[in-house]
C-alpha cells in the first residue's frame, strides 16, 4: 500500500476549494434587493429588468456600469441619479447577504481539523473581501483566488491550480 494513502486506497483530503456567491450564502436574493431598489432610485423600469443588465455580459456580473445602460436605455441618464443608485445597489447588495443554514458552523469546524481552505470565485478582490468579511468567514481561508489575480474565471483550471498551490495540495487530496 502506498504511504500516501488511507486504507481505502485514496489521499486523505487536505484542502477544499469553495465557491462563495450562492454557495456560502445567497447572493442571488442580495442581488435582486439591490437592484429592485436601484430601479426605484432611477425611477424607471424594474428591478428585475436591471438585473437582466447585469446577466447581459457586456460588462460582467459585477459592473455598476450595468446601472448606466439600463438609464441610457430608459431615457434618464443622470450622472446623480447614477451615482446615488450605483451607491445604494452596492450598499444594499453587501447589506442583504446572509449565509446560508450551518455555514457559520461548518466553515470554523473545517478549519479546526487543519483542512486548508481557498475560495475561487469570478467576483473581483474587493468585492469578495467585502462579502466574506461582512459574514464573519474571511479569517478562515488561506486565500481568495480572483479573476483579477489570475486574469482567468472560472472554469478555467488556472484559478483551481492556483487554489492549491497556495494550500500546497493536489488534485487527489483536494475537494
């Protein structure tokens, strides 16, 4: 038997790579709060309509400038109207998400038994910085692999490679 492996023949798992949007809590409801009140702020449209903006692709899931098309669209660009509805969607975007039933359990007892733990997510740096630290998660994982670190999203292999690199794993000990 190889050293290397448990009794059932498999490496003991020695890291886990976690998304975080809609897998540690639910960033969906988040996103449609903020958007249903930026479309309130704007005046125009709906908050279901914005979101569809923000799904389009044009500027990614993460663009404010979503916001301005959507104006732009309606007929009301205006810069102030844009900055306070840009202002609030984040606002109440990052305000809204709660984690999910037994995160807050599950995350610190994982990190208890030695286990490294990286989150991959397309979000940007600052934003994925900011939800995990707004739940109380951030201190728990060694790193949070970003497209603007890696320049690449997911499913892109990099952003995972990445991942255990920093946790020193291989696929076969890493779920």
């Amino acid at each position: 038997m190889n050293i290397d492996k448990d009794k059932t023949g498999y490496k003991p798992v020695k890291g886990i790579i976690f998304d975080m949007d809609n897998t540690l809590y639910n960033f969906f409801d988040a996103k449609m709060l903020a958007c249903n009140r930026a479309a309130d702020i704007i005046g125009a449209g709906s908050g279901d309509e914005l979101f569809r903006y923000f799904l389009s692709g044009k500027h990614g899931f993460e663009d404010i400038e979503n916001i301005r098309d959507f104006m732009n669209d309606k007929d009301v660009l205006s810069e102030d109207i844009f900055s306070e509805a840009s202002a609030v969607y984040e606002e109440i975007k990052l305000a809204s998400i709660t984690p999910y039933p037994g995160v807050m359990e599950l995350i610190p007892a994982i990190a208890g038994t030695g286990i490294g733990m990286t989150i991959v997510t397309d979000a940007g740096s600052r934003q994925a910085r900011e939800r995990l630290t707004k739940i109380g998660l951030y201190h728990h994982f060694q790193s949070v692999v970003t497209p603007d670190i890696t320049g690449k999203r997911k499913p892109d292999p990099a952003n995972f490679y990445n991942a255990m690199e920093i946790m020193k794993t291989v696929p076969e000990e890493t779920m």
